[in-house]
C-alpha cells in the first residue's frame, strides 16, 4: 500500500477532566495515523478537528 500524507489535525482539549491525561492528544494522532495509513486513499489534503469534552460540553 502506498504512504499517504496525512490530514492536517487538530486536537481540542476543552474539558477539564481530559486535561489530566497528558497522553490524550498523542493517543488521538497515533489513531488518525493508524487510521489514515489503512486505508488506500490519499488523506493529505483532508482537515479533521477532534473535541475532547464532556457531557457537559456536549449539550
């Protein structure tokens, strides 16, 4: 399979108890990489956001 860019990411932290694990946004880009590279599609052009939030947050 060929190796793709990947999209350009952005991780938000906006909740207090996501604040604690340190390793939360890493967690995430390693997933998007891992997602990205098993898929045959080239993702270097995409733009993706992820919010970590609460319940509260959400409503």
């Amino acid at each position: 399979m060929t190796r793709h860019a990947l999209p350009a990411t952005e991780v938000l932290v906006v909740a207090d108890c996501w604040q604690a694990e340190t390793e939360a946004e890493a967690t995430v880009l390693r997933a998007i990489a891992a997602a990205a590279e098993s898929v045959d599609a080239d993702t270097g052009d995409a733009e993706l956001a992820v919010m970590l939030t609460d319940d509260a947050g959400i409503r």
